[in-house]
C-alpha cells in the first residue's frame, strides 16, 4: 500500500521539474504552488483504510464534512509571524482572505500578517488564490491543501474562498487557543480538500414579526450562518401580529401595525406606552442586507398574502374584505383576516413590494400564502360576486388568481416568487417556487408538476420545537426534534425520481418565534442544530455519518464558546432518573440523549470534572442526597452539568413535563410573566388536564398541587371545536381530582375561588383511605377567554 508520504514527496518533485520546464505555458498559480500534488487519484486515497484512522485520530474534520479529504502522515505547523498571502487583487478575493483572519484571530489568538504577492511563499504561511483550474468547477466550490508549513486555498470563485476558509478556520481551532495573548503555533495534518455543497438552497428562517430581534443579533446569527456555510436567510417581516418593515407610502403600517398589546411575557418588554412592536428602517435593512452579502448569503423578505395580514388590515382596513379595523394581533395560531381582491388592494401590495425589492435585491421575494383562511371570502357578497365575474369556482382557486397577478407583478420586475405549499391550491405560477411545509407531499406535488421546490418540513424542520425532555427545556412545542432527528433529515424525498428531485433546490430550518422571546432563545432554538442542517444540507448523503458528527461535536461547542453562542447542550446533558429503591434508598439513572461521551458524577454536592466517577450502571443512593453529573470528552466538559435532589418528598413530586397529558391534542410548553416569570407548564391548549399515573392510594394521605397560569391568547380557527369543555361546580371552578379515568370517582374538588390568576397557588387534597394503585387524572373546570389554569406539579404526600 502507498503510503501519503512517499506519493506527495515523488509527485511534487516531479510537479516542480515539469514547472520549471514548461513554465512560461502554465499559469503562475498552477506553477508555482510546491502543494500542487497531480497524477493523484484523490478518491481512491481517500477511501483507503489508513485514512479512516487517521480522520479518526485527528478528530477535528470539519462541519459540514468535506465532499472528499485526504490526510497525509506530517503536521502543517504555523509559527507566530506566519503570513496570510493573497495571490488575487480581486477585492472580493481580499475580503475573503480577511475575513478568515479575523475569525481565526477572535477565536484561537493567532494573529496572520496578511500581504499582497504574486510569488507563493515557501514556508510558514496561508495562502488564498483565485484559480480557474481549481479541480472543483462548482461556484462555492473549493480545493484546501496542506504540507509541512505550508496552506492553501485555492477556489475559481470569491465564494468558494470564503467558504474555504471558513473550513480552515475549522481546522484551525480550537487547538490555537490561548487564554491571553497571542499563540505561539497551530498546526494541522498534511491533507488535501476538495469540497462543494450538495444543494443550493441552504437556509434557515427568522420570524421577527412575532418577536423583534435587535440588528445587532441578527448579523450575529448571519456570522453564524457564514460559520456553517448557510446562504439563504429568509427574513419573516409581516404577519398577523406584527408589520416589521417601513414603507414610506404606508407609514400607518409603522405606527399602528408594529405594535400590539402585550400579553405574558411580553408585558415586561412593553414600551412606556404599554406596548410591544418596533420595525426596521429602510437603513438597518440596507445594512442587514449589505453585512449578509459580505457573507455570501442572501437575503430573502417574506410579506405574507392573502393571509396573515391582520396588522397590515389593522393600519390601513380599507385593503381588507370587511373594512373595518381589527387590533394587531396578540393571539398565536391562525386568524382570518385576509386582504380584499379589488383593484385597490393590489395597488397598495404593489406599492409595498416596490419598496422592498427597492431594499432586497434577492431574486426571490416570498409572499407567505399559508393558513389562507377563506371565511372572509366565502362570506363576502362583494367578493363572491367579483369571483363570479371572473369566472372563478371557488376560493382556492381564487387564491390561485390572487398569488398568480402578485407572481407576474414580481415576474415583471424581475423577481421569482416564493411561497408556502399552500399556494399549490388551484395551481401557481410557472416559475413559482413551492416551500414545502406540511410533510414532504408539497414538494412532491410541486416538483411532479415541475416547479422548483425547497424543503421545510414540520416537525424536522421547524426549530421551535424542543429539542430535549429535560426538565430545563425553555418554552416552545413539547414534541422533541432532536440534533439527532435534524441530522438524519433528507430533503430528497423517497418518492421522487432522479428527474423531479433535481427540482429540489434545497432545504430550509425554521425559527418561528411565538415561543423564542429573546435572542438568546432564538440561538438556543439554532444551535447546534443548524450544525446538523448544514452537514445534512452540503455534504454528500454517503458522507454523513452520525458516530463521526458527534466526535467532532466538542470541537464546535468549544468554538461556540469562543464566540460567545448560546447554544444548547441539550443532546449532551445528563438526564438524572431516580426511582424509589426501599430502605430509604433511590435507585439513579444517567444518560444523555446523544449517548455520547462518558458520563461523571458526585454524591457529595460538588461539580463533577474528568477525575469524578464514571458512570458504568445504575446504582442506589441513599436519601436524602444529591446528584450532580456532567459528560466528558478527552477530560473537557461538554454541557453545563445537571443536579437533582433527592429525597422521599421529591421522588413523588412530579413536574408538569413529567406528567402525561390527557389527549396531547394541542401541547406547548409554556410561561407567563409578572410574579410566575421563569416557570414553565407543559400543557395541552385544547385539553388542560394532566395524568399522574400508578399512584397507590393506599400509602398517600394527600395531594399537593402546584397552580399556575397561561396567556389564553391562541386564534384556534376550526380547532376551536375540539376545546374540551368541563362544567364547573362553582363561578370560579375547581380543580378536580379523579381516579383511574378523568371520568373515574371523583377524589376531590378544590374551588378555585381566591386563587387570582398571575399567582402561584398550591393547592391541597385530602384523600379518604382507598386501595390500590390507580391512575390519577387532573383538570380544571371552566375556562377562562383571557388565561388557562395550568399545572405546574403534582406531589403526593404519604400517610
């Protein structure tokens, strides 16, 4: 078997001498470059069994993993004073070349003198240089080759540079960091790269119209964004509960429809006028725009039609079907408001996309046209005759007309549509590209039928689900999408042939943001799933592999916390589960959902660190004790570690998240603000009524249950039927307590008269003796338009 070392040292001395012979017909790149390796057949190297070992033993291969990399069996070491060499005065080429110098100066302290050259240096540097003879022809494209002191970059375009040193800048860190001052060396093995992404469309989403992000965050995220190599970011500027953007022929869209009553936690980030809103000016979109394109990714307006448009109605409601004035909306779900379809309303929608391709120059604008409702329409004489004179069936094909005149109008000005799969309702435009939201069948419809399409599935897809069951999870929808459950997303769906799935431009996470309050949700909610997306959306399908995406997982979160991120160690955390063992003893689990890395524990109250006991099996523990544990990687901690107490008390005690949920129609989990800020309910919005199951009633004397409450602030639209509806005993309700069967003997009723909503309550039931292990259900009575009652714990006490 060859060995790296002696097919680089044979192929660049002949690549030298043939140089020197034949250089005045080779281009001076081409020439000159000592890493030039030819006559090797890169693939076959690289799929040799040495070189799994020594991917393995170098652990810092980067994500997303490269289409092909080769390892030789040297390090390329740079010493401080190492050069970055710009072989192009293209200054796109340049900004390129610097914007890797500056990352890898933030991130691991070893600072690049950077110059201008037309001659390669022949040690102890980096080079970047244009080159149309690059192996790899694709636009963002690229080839990264390393020897002793030497690195270099080599791409055909300015984007395949920036996404090449995004990748050395992997490959670079964290081994170069230092606490203080400058490091004194980085190195790296002796490879050779050649990478291009599988699919163009590589996004993610931002909803600010439900939450306003500050700008400053937004281009944080776009950094980020950069770091995975993701380039398509679709901005959400309009909705029901917010109009984002500033149009100056509109200026009521600013002033009445950026702000709504605020309801939960979003009374603490009220203004002094008692509400909450705020837009972007036409400046801080230029430069959200701009500081995207420095980064290669573009950036894609979303203003929602013919639906969720209640703000924009609620600023002018002569563009609406009615005519009258709605509030901005405070509620969550789908609400009915939806534009008129006279000549009107289409003038003022194509003011509005005047001023925001004036702002964007994405060629793609996405007009939403999801959750349509058609109420509106169906009851409106005036608009059922104007379909009538159309020649128009029915409301889904009404829709149809409408997203097809707005489609020609962004056709004419040079623009491609984009919309939710629910704009294939009665057909779309030709060139119209379908989002696929609802499952894949949308994107198999849209690309059966031939139009581009772009993968955005729930649940996989939509980054405000949880992503872990532990009991720290913030607010969102309790059904988990887990790192894991991102990474094996695959947005080539099974049913389309080789044909339609060219259609497939691609995929794209969503950050919707009822539940994200804050930024620092909202990286939360990102990362590192978006790590996953990224591998899952460039690298080639055969190259994915789970085992070898966690092992380079603590280099990531390491460069994370070099930049400041609040990711989420969710996948890494350790889950402790305990369970009563007799004698005064709990018997403890530990686990965490990658099942990666070794798990650590104390007994004694202390933080765990790499020299603790390793978790081998569960054990007992007598009570009352504490646990606290952490996993470890090569002796560095990779999430924040966990504790629970435990003692006769807290091993009854169950959490809402721990509690089953009577039906699981409709779960969030969520918070309300002012004296119950920071406390979370697990609870179904159609259903609120929770099961502690196998309780021996024979052993408790009573119940204690923790009360709380919710903003009741959904739009439920036709679900609004399957509210379950409890009669109450008394004005005020009750909370009742059955066994067996929520229709099972009644156990107690507790009134909730006194119990003011907003403020933590716990309630007490007193239980008459009763055998058996029994199935406890728990549920209010009544419901209230303004708040739900919710359950924050359940805790048996024993006789």
């Amino acid at each position: 078997m060859r060995t790296f070392r002696m097919v680089v040292t044979c192929c660049v001395a002949l690549a030298l001498l043939v140089a020197c012979v034949q250089a005045p017909e080779r281009s001076k790149i081409a020439s000159n470059s000592a890493l030039r390796v030819h006559g090797v057949d890169w693939r076959e190297l690289a799929a040799e069994p040495e070189q799994k070992r020594l991917a393995e033993s170098f652990g810092n291969i980067p994500i997303p993993r490269p289409a092909l990399i080769a390892f030789g069996d040297q390090n390329c070491v740079l010493t401080s004073g190492a050069q970055l060499v710009l072989m192009s005065r293209d200054p796109k080429a340049i900004a390129a070349a610097r914007y890797f110098a500056d990352t890898l100066r933030r991130t691991s302290s070893f600072d690049l003198h950077v110059v201008l050259a037309d001659a390669l240096p022949t040690s102890n540097a980096i080079v970047f240089a244009l080159d149309p003879k690059t192996e790899v022809s694709e636009p963002e494209g690229y080839v990264v080759d390393s020897g002793p002191g030497l690195i270099e970059v080599r791409a055909r375009t300015p984007a395949g540079l920036f996404y090449g040193g995004i990748t050395l800048w992997q490959l670079l860190t964290p081994n170069g960091a230092t606490p203080v001052g400058y490091a004194k060396s980085v190195q790296i093995p002796a490879l050779h790269i050649e990478d291009r992404p599988r699919f163009a469309w590589r996004g993610l989403m931002l909803d600010s119209a439900r939450h306003v992000q500050p700008v400053s965050f937004i281009e944080t995220l776009l950094d980020q964004m950069a770091l995975h190599k993701l380039n398509m970011f679709q901005w959400h500027l309009s909705d029901d509960q917010g109009w984002r953007l500033a149009i100056a022929r509109y200026p009521e869209l600013t002033k009445i429809g950026a702000w709504r009553k605020p309801v939960g936690p979003d009374i603490a980030l009220a203004n002094a006028d008692g509400k909450y809103g705020g837009w972007y000016t036409p400046e801080q979109i230029r430069e959200v725009v701009r500081y995207a394109a420095a980064r290669y990714i573009t950036v894609v307006p979303e203003i929602e039609m013919p639906g969720h448009a209640q703000a924009a109605i609620a600023s002018y409601p002569q563009f609406g079907v009615t005519g009258t004035r709605p509030p901005v909306s405070n509620d969550w779900g789908v609400n009915t408001w939806l534009y008129d379809i006279d000549d009107g309303t289409f003038a003022f929608l194509q003011d509005v996309l005047d001023e925001t391709m004036a702002l964007f120059p994405s060629p793609y604008l996405h007009i939403g046209g999801d959750e349509a409702v058609k109420d509106q329409w169906q009851a409106s004489k005036k608009i059922q005759r104007e379909m009538h004179a159309l020649g128009i069936a029915d409301e889904d094909a009404l829709q149809s007309w409408f997203i097809a005149r707005i489609g020609k109008y962004l056709s004419a000005h040079g623009r491609k549509l984009v919309g939710w799969d629910e704009i294939l309702q009665g057909g779309v435009p030709a060139d119209a590209i379908v989002m696929s939201w609802q499952g894949e069948q949308g994107a198999v419809k849209a690309a059966s039928l031939g139009h581009d399409t772009v993968m955005s599935p729930s649940p996989a897809m939509y980054f405000d689900h949880l992503q872990s069951d532990l009991p720290d999870e913030p607010t969102g929808r309790p059904d988990v999408v887990s790192l894991k459950d991102v990474y094996d997303f695959d947005a080539i769906p099974k049913q389309l042939d080789a044909q339609q799935a060219a259609h497939v431009l691609g995929a794209q996470a969503n950050l919707w943001s009822e539940y994200l309050t804050t930024p620092a949700r909202v990286a939360h909610a990102a990362f590192p799933r978006s790590d996953a997306l990224a591998e899952a959306l460039w690298s080639p399908a055969g190259a994915r592999d789970w085992p070898s995406f966690l092992a380079r997982m603590p280099a990531q979160l390491a460069r994370y916390r070099m930049l400041g991120i609040d990711f989420a160690d969710d996948a890494f955390a350790v889950k402790i589960d305990a369970t009563a063992d007799g004698a005064g003893k709990a018997k403890v689990a530990l686990s965490n959902q990658a099942r990666f890395g070794t798990i650590r524990y104390t007994l004694d109250g202390s933080t765990p660190d790499a020299s603790s006991t390793a978790y081998a099996a569960s054990f007992a523990v007598p009570m009352p004790a504490i646990v606290r544990a952490n996993v470890f990687v090569d002796g560095e901690a990779l999430a924040a570690p966990r504790q629970r107490a435990l003692d006769a008390v807290s091993l009854l005690r169950l959490d809402s998240d721990r509690l089953r949920m009577c039906s699981n129609a409709l779960p969030l989990r969520l918070e309300n603000g002012g004296a119950e800020a920071g406390i979370r309910y697990n609870i179904d919005i159609l259903d609120p009524c929770w099961i502690y199951p196998k309780l021996d009633l024979a052993t408790v004397d009573r119940i204690d249950v923790r009360v709380g409450t919710v903003p009741n602030n959904f739009a439920l639209w036709h679900d609004a039927s399957k509210i379950v509806m409890r009669t109450p005993r008394t004005p005020a309700g009750e909370l009742e307590i059955h066994a067996d069967t929520c229709d099972g003997p009644l156990l107690a009723s507790l009134p909730m008269a006194g119990v003011a909503p907003g403020t933590p309550a716990t309630l007490r039931a007193t239980l008459k003796p009763r055998s058996g292990t029994h199935d406890i259900c728990l549920f209010f009575t009544g419901r209230s338009p303004t708040f739900l009652r919710a359950t924050e714990w359940v805790s048996p006490v024993l006789r």
